[in-house]
C-alpha cells in the first residue's frame, strides 16, 4: 500500500469527499478494508447521527429486545436482562466518534420507544471499559438537536450531554414535573458549562414557574454567545444577556407597556451584537430597544405580531436606519397580513421606504406587510442605485394596492445597470401593454431568478421574453401567485418556455461562433 495511504488526514479527506455525495455504501466498504482505513471511515460515518438506535443496536442481541405494538405499530426497545460491561464492547468504538445527533422518537420512518432502553443504562459498567473518563454516553459529542421528546424521555437527556457540548437545540417537553425540569437543566449546567450556542423551542405554552426555571439556566451559562428563545423573557434576564458578548440572539421584545427595556440595560448593551432576530408586539417596544443600541448590526430580522400603522413602519425603518455603515441582510414581516382598519382605502406612501435607501451596504432584503407603496419604475431605480451591493430582493410577500402593480419591464432595467451581483429578484410586475425598447449594450450575466406576483395580462410573451433574454443571458422565473390565478400563471408560464428556448438558441448561437 501506498505511503500517502497511511496518512490519517488523507483517508479522512477521501472519506469526506465520498460521504458528500451520500455514498454510504462506499465509506463503510472503505472501512471494512483494512484496520488503518476503519478509523478515519468510522469516524466519517459516524459523525452525525439522525437518531440514537444505531448506537442502541450495537449492544448484542442477547441484551437487546424489540417488539412492534400492535395498535399503535411503534417498535419497542427494551432489555432482557440487568447489563454488564462486556455489553458495551461495540457500543465504546462508535459512541466516541459521535460529535452531531438528532435526538427524536422517529428513525428510518418508523416511530421508536426508547424508554425501556434509556431508563436502564447502566452507565458504572459504562465507566468501566470506555476509552476515556467520562460522565456521558457520547464524550465528544458537540452539538445535539433534541426533537419535541415524550415527557417520559425529558428525564434522560442528560445522559447525552458532555463536557465538548457547546451547540443545544433542546425542544421543550410539556407534562413533565417542575422538578424534572429543574434537575435536567441543572445536570445539563453542570455537565455542559460551555453551551454556546442554545435554541429552546416548542416553549410558546411554559407557565409563570417553567420560565423562569429556564430564565435561571440561561444566566447560568457564562460561555454562551448565541441564544434564540421564544417567550418573552424578564427584564432581569435582558440585562443580564446585555452584558455578555453575544453574537447572535433570537428573542421576543417585552412590550413597551411592561415598562421601558432600556432602563434595565448597560449603559453599552450587546457591544459584540452581529444578527438580531426579534418578535415585537408593538414599535414602542422596538424604539426603545434600538434607543441604547450600538453594536455594529450586520443581519437584522423584525417580525410583526401586530398590524402596524404608517407611523409605526417609519418609525421603525428610520430606527434601522442608523444600522447602515455595516448592515448587510434585513428581512422585514408582518405575521399578520391584515389591511390597515383605518387607512385600507389609500396605499402606503413611498416616502415611508425612503430611510431603507439609505443602507447602501446592503445584500438581501426582504419585505412582508400589507399594504405595501405603490412603488413604480422611478422608485425600482432608486433602490438600485442605493443598493449596489444587493444580491437577493423579495417583495412577492408584499400584496399590490388594488391589485395592480405600477411596476413595468422598464423597472428591471436599473437592477441590471447597477446591481451586478443580484441573483435573485421578486417583485409584482406588470408585462401587458407596449413593451419597451431593451438598452444597448446591457446584459446582466448573474441573475438567476425572477419571481413574479402579478395578475396582468401578457399580451406579448414572446416578446417580454425577447426582452429578458436582452437584459440577463441566464434567467428562470418563477411565479408566486397567492391567489392561484391560473391565468397568470400559464402566461408567465409561456414567458418562461421562451425564454428557456431563447437563452439555449443563443447558447448554441456562441458555441458556433466558437467553432
């Protein structure tokens, strides 16, 4: 054999590259080879895990039992006898070797019980035979998503934490007892003291006593840097979060009728702040939040629980504005898509996105509220020649005042001028009525994708394709009509077979002249 074939880092490249491919069957033929290919294979193959019962079945057939419930059809693992350490001889290769895993009830499709397995591992015997010392089942393990979990599995979580978890995504489990929760989240703190990152889910329903056993584990962890929760949390917890050097955080602004956030803030709260991702119940909440603010945003995401008015939309886009030196991503929605109860008569004025022209560094933004300015042809050149930086633009979410977009084919025109790295664009656009002439000597070469919310007539495909083929040599659209007006749909359908046809004949065109 080879010397370079008996370089750890090179097997494991070889591993890594056939597993990209998800070829399973190669990695694992790869590790049956020969003793010095087993260990970087194994460790490819292992690394991240979708469920628990591949390492549960390396324990031998004469401790394990499964049965299959004959109403609910769920296969039941269970044991046959009390353990012993020669049972875990297979389970000690593998379980190191585990650094990502996927803890949930389902695996291959099938739902698995895992209780009667779970409940009963002995971990001394563990102790005894594993390679390291170690206090979990998985020593190396990094980062652990745990799926919304039966209450009877909540209590055996902390069995799979371990001093090298630093990423939880740990899901929140109703029924089970405060004290459960309290010791989980205690053995958790003790035996994972460097999470860094944490997201709790499926925790829209916890009661007054759940949160705050929660609230507690969070101003536990010290190492924390990346945190996304969903209740609103107290003020005493902002301001503990404020003065560590948080990254990232995902969070729901207490309302501003709870009493001013800022008051219970640092003097310089989240210096190290780079992704934002809030809920807010109303703009006062988020005025006052952004009023203390100084950290150098790059990726900013609001989303709305309430149907705001004009006021409120500028009141939050001049706030953003400030962000401008350094934001790059900003995804604007409105979880309720409801019309304004007293101004649904009129539209939105365009001046209302004028301080989002102003964020010049900008890459993809994405808006969602109703209703949205009648934005034209004038305004789509002012966004962009503010965004010269922009790659991805959506505002299909967006429905169009009266159902009709003022938007034309000229409207593409200054995005092909002065957005050289866009790739992807929504917009409500209307192609019916005249088509315009295409500018000589402008072809956009990196835009990939139109997607299209529009109920005007197409009186012309061939030609709005001509027109498109003109502006980008490689195209596809896509079309998003929320009101499954099939119409529209087949026309821009037709617009995209030309366009298709259009782009391959002059395809070949080139390699002909090539030739």
């Amino acid at each position: 054999m080879h010397k370079c074939l008996c370089i750890p880092e090179i097997l494991t490249l070889i591993a890594e590259f056939a597993h990209k491919d998800a070829d399973h069957l190669s990695v694992a033929s790869m590790a049956m080879t020969c003793q010095t290919f087993a260990g970087p294979a194994l460790d490819i193959l292992w690394h991240y895990q979708e469920s628990v019962v591949p390492l549960i079945r390396t324990l031998p057939s004469s401790l394990l039992e499964e049965t299959e419930e004959a109403v609910t059809g769920h296969l039941v693992m269970s044991f046959k006898r009390p353990m012993k350490p020669s049972d875990w001889s297979r389970f000690v290769v593998y379980a190191p070797r585990v650094k990502m895993l996927r803890l949930g009830l389902w695996y291959k499709g099938r739902s698995h019980s895992l209780e009667g397995v779970l409940s009963k591992l002995d971990l001394d015997t563990y102790r005894g035979v594993a390679p390291i010392e170690t206090t979990a089942l998985l020593p190396n393990l990094q980062l652990i998503t745990i799926d919304p979990p039966h209450w009877y599995i909540f209590p055996h979580i902390p069995l799979l934490f371990g001093p090298r978890t630093v990423t939880v995504t740990l899901a929140f489990a109703p029924n089970q007892t405060q004290d459960t929760l309290r010791d989980v989240l205690n053995a958790i703190r003790h035996k994972s003291p460097h999470i860094g990152a944490l997201q709790v889910t499926e925790c829209d329903f916890m009661n007054d006593d759940e949160l705050a056993e929660y609230s507690n584990f969070i101003c536990g962890m010290s190492d924390l840097r990346l945190l996304a929760f969903e209740p609103e949390l107290p003020h005493r917890v902002w301001a503990h979060l404020a003065s560590v050097p948080f990254s990232v955080i995902k969070l729901t602004l207490p309302p501003a009728h709870l009493g001013l956030l800022s008051t219970s803030l640092p003097s310089t709260p989240f210096s190290a702040l780079g992704m934002i991702t809030l809920t807010i119940s109303d703009s006062g909440s988020w005025t006052d939040f952004t009023s203390c603010l100084s950290s150098p945003l790059e990726i900013l995401n609001l989303d709305l629980k309430f149907v705001p008015t004009v006021a409120d939309l500028r009141s939050c886009f001049s706030t953003v504005e400030r962000f401008s030196p350094t934001l790059s991503i900003f995804t604007f929605r409105q979880v309720s898509m409801e019309l304004f109860v007293s101004e649904s008569d009129i539209p939105l004025p365009n001046d209302t996105l004028i301080p989002l022209l102003k964020l010049h560094k900008l890459q993809k933004l994405r808006l969602n509220f109703a209703p949205f300015p009648d934005i034209d042809d004038a305004f789509m050149n002012e966004m962009a020649r503010s965004w010269p930086e922009i790659w991805s633009l959506d505002l299909t979410s967006c429905p169009v005042w009266g159902g009709h977009s003022n938007i034309t084919l000229n409207g593409l025109v200054p995005f092909a001028r002065y957005c050289p790295e866009l790739t992807s664009i929504g917009i409500a656009i209307d192609a019916g009525g005249e088509l315009p002439d295409p500018p000589d000597n402008l072809c956009h070469k990196n835009l990939k994708e139109i997607r299209v919310a529009v109920e005007s007539e197409i009186e012309d495909p061939e030609g709005v394709a001509a027109f498109l083929t003109s502006l980008f040599s490689s195209l596809a659209i896509v079309t998003t009509d929320e009101d499954d007006n099939q119409h529209s749909i087949d026309l821009w359908s037709d617009v995209e077979n030309r366009l298709q046809n259009s782009i391959l004949f002059s395809s070949w065109d080139s390699i002909g002249e090539t030739l």
